[in-house]
C-alpha cells in the first residue's frame, strides 16, 4: 500500500486570487492553524527524526468526495494523494466507480480520499450509482469506521445549476442526512474560469439560495474556495480532517436499521426522480400517439411513420426506467454480499499481518536487548545485528486498513 510521506505544509493564504475583496478572501480555520503547528512540531525542523520518534499510529481516516461529474473530484484526489485517478475530457465522465485513493499522511493523520460518481454518468445509470456509493459506504461502515469528511466540488464557473447538479446534490444530501452536515465542507472550484466579481456573485447565489446550498449552510457546512494548487486542497482538508466521524443517514438507514435501499431516503429520492422521468415519458408517448392518430388520418405515412420510431424509443426508455427502479434492492443484495466476503478476505489477510508485525517487533526488543546486554561483542557481529535491526523495522512499515479495505471493495464492480 503507498503511503506517502507528508507533504509541503499549505501557506496560510491558500486562495491565491489577488483580486477579490477582503470579506470574500479565504480565511483558515483557526483548527487549521493549529494543526499546521502541531504537524511541522512533529514532522519539520527540530525534534527528533521520524525514524527514532515512539512508533505512535497515526489516526486513519476517510474522506469521500462528491459531486456532478466534472466536477474536479478525480483532479482534486489525485492532487492531494499522489494518485492516478483517470480525469474527465469536458463532460464525459471518466470515474464510473467509486475509487479509493492512494493514503496519505496530513496533519498527523493517515488519509484515504474516497472518489465518487456523480449521478449523471453517460454510461452508468444513476441506479448502479447509488448502488455501487450505497455498498462502499455501508461495507466501510461495518468494518468499524465512519467518514471524517465529505467534499462536494462544485465549479463556480457554472453559470446556472441546472437540473443535473440539482439531481447531484440533492442525492447527496439524501445520502448524508442532516447530522452529518458539520463534516460537510462545499468546495468551489474553477475559479481561473470566472471574473472574480462573477465568481463572488455566484458563490452569494450559492450560498443563500434555498433551493441550493442555503439549507446545508445553515445546517453547519462550511462553503470553501479551492484555488487548484496543492496547497489550496490541503487547506480544504485542514476544515475537514480535524472532524469528529459521524455515521451518513445511508450507513445508519442500511446498516444500523437494515433498510432495503429502496426504502433509504437516497433509494426514494432516487425513486421519485425515476417516477418523474417516468411519468414525462408517458406524458410524451401520449402525445405521440395523438400525433399519430392525425397522421392516419390524413394518410401522412411519413410522419407517422417517423413517430412511431420515436414512439419506439420513449417505450424503450420507459422500461429502461422501470428495470432501473425494480433492480435497485435485488442487484443492491449480490453487490453487497460480494463485498462482504472480500472484505472478509482482506480482514484476514491483515489479521495475519498484524500477527506478523507483532512478532518482528518481538524479535526486535530481543534483539535490542541482547545487544545491549553484551556490549562485549566483537564489532563485525555488533554490525550484522544492527543490519538485522534495520531490516526489521523496515519491515514494520504501516499498513492502512482504509486503503486495503476500500480496494478491496472497489474491485467488487465491473464496470
Ligand atoms: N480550470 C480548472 N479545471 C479543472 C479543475 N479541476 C478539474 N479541472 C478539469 O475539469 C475536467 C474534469 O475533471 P475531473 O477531475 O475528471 O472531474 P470529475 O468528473 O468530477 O472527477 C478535467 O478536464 C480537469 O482537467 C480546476 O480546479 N480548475
Ligand atoms: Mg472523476
């Protein structure tokens, strides 16, 4: 597994456009300040070196990002965590599973971003979405741990949220519930695509808009500006990293209540935009078959004939979304059981290595003492023992349950 070694600590100003006014300028948490203290005490300058520091574990944790596609997750994951996450060409969606990130090491914790779909793929449908979050989330649940943090990007460059990044972020907000919206942080980004005048006008949209991100707001989010650079996103998580985990209404409705997802807030939200789109399609062929109807007769076989193609069509579509709302519990069912024993497998796995660990670090305090106690040794041997000593802590290298465990899931789905 890579964890990677701490990063370049983020300035303190880590919004870097000059032209806005002082009441827009991104402000850091005062918790992010205090973070940065106590991450350069115990990583930069003085101090003893990492390598003879007391081997205290640092925190795991998870961070899920979420947002319409193209929206800048893969980007904003692969910047923090050195990953290779594939990026979006415009639209077209590149992330049509959730993925989990490379961990990494940031203000004293080991963190694992978790990128996530939007629900608006062009080839996933917003069903295998919400199953694919729904089983990652639950199954991370189960193994004992909840998110820190949830970011949803969202580009200010957009000039209106339209129905998609409506349908986005009202899943979202299905899926979180209401007692997690302190740990949610609203990152805006693409600001280099704006004027900075436009981009405030529409962060003040943004922000007090109640059909947008006005109630989550108030329910304790923190809207935050990204600036692209490393430093800005690590800036972004100092707002999230310090957060005390809470369970997401889907975790407690799936896992502590065993719900069927389709009677979880998300798999009804999820539900009544099926209907909706539904019900539109019908409204269509309605009209279609009028249309038709007046085509015959007026023996217009053109016209008719070109309606009952797009007829055709609208009846496909309609049973597309029937098959999309009947599936959801059952294809929900087998993903999860699928998940289930490979995490399973990897609980195993680890359990050994654990057990593995514990006894090179056995070994090590025997070896330590042993050298210590006989301080007669010849030198030749005193070398090769301290070459033993090196090689065992080196094989003590950490391993993130996160990372291992959100792999492991993230292999379930074929897509
Ligand atoms: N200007 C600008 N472009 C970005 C930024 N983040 C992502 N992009 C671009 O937006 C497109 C979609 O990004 P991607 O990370 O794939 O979005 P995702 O679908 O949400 O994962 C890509 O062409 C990126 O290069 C940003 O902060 N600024
Ligand atoms: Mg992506």
């Amino acid at each position: 597994m890579a964890a990677h070694g701490p990063r370049s600590m983020p300035s303190p100003q880590p919004f870097a456009s000059s032209a806005m006014n002082d009441r827009d300028r991104y402000q850091p948490p005062p918790q992010y300040l205090q973070s940065q203290q106590s991450s350069l005490s115990q990583y930069a300058g003085g101090g003893a070196p990492r390598s003879q520091m007391p081997s205290r574990e640092p925190e795991e944790i998870l961070i899920a990002v979420m947002g319409a596609t193209g929206s800048g997750k893969s980007t904003f994951t692969n910047l923090l965590s050195d990953s290779d996450l594939a990026v979006g060409e415009g639209l077209k969606s590149c992330t049509t599973k959730v993925e989990t990130a490379n961990t990494f090491e940031l203000y004293g914790k080991l963190i694992t971003l978790v990128d996530t779909p939007g629900f608006d793929d062009t080839t996933v449908s917003d069903t295998d979405i919400l199953k694919m979050i729904a089983v990652y989330l639950s199954s991370t649940y189960e193994t004992g741990r909840k998110l820190s943090g949830i970011i949803y990007m969202h580009r200010i460059s957009d000039f209106r949220v339209g129905g998609v990044s409506r349908r986005n972020f009202s899943m979202f907000r299905k899926l979180c519930g209401d007692e997690t919206l302190r740990n949610v942080a609203l990152v805006t980004n693409m600001w280099s695509e704006v004027t900075p005048e436009r981009g405030a006008a529409r962060e003040r949209e943004l922000r007090t808009d109640p059909l947008l991100f006005a109630p989550v707001i108030n329910g304790g989010a923190t809207l935050l500006r990204h600036d692209g650079t490393l430093a800005g996103a690590q800036a972004v998580l100092a707002h999230v990293a310090q957060n005390t985990p809470r369970t997401l209404a889907i975790q407690r409705e799936l896992v502590d209540e065993h719900k069927d997802i389709a009677d979880t807030a998300a798999g009804v939200e999820l539900d009544r935009e099926l209907a909706a789109l539904r019900a539109q399609h019908v409204a269509q062929l309605a009209e279609i078959q009028r249309e038709m109807e007046a085509a015959l007769a007026e023996k217009d076989e053109q016209t008719r004939a070109e309606l009952e193609s797009v007829r055709g069509e609208l009846l496909q579509n309609i049973q597309k979304i029937e098959g999309d709302r009947d599936r959801l519990s059952r294809e929900f069912a087998e993903e999860k059981a699928k998940a289930d024993e490979r995490v399973a497998q990897i609980q195993e796995d680890l359990a050994q290595e654990k057990a593995a660990r514990a006894e090179r670090q056995l070994q090590i305090t025997q070896l330590s003492e042993e050298m210590a106690n006989n301080r007669a040794l010849h030198a030749r041997e005193r070398e090769n023992m301290s070459r033993q000593l090196a090689d065992l802590r080196r094989q003590r290298s950490r391993g993130g349950l996160f990372g291992s465990i959100g792999r492991a899931i993230d292999s379930v789905f074929g897509f």
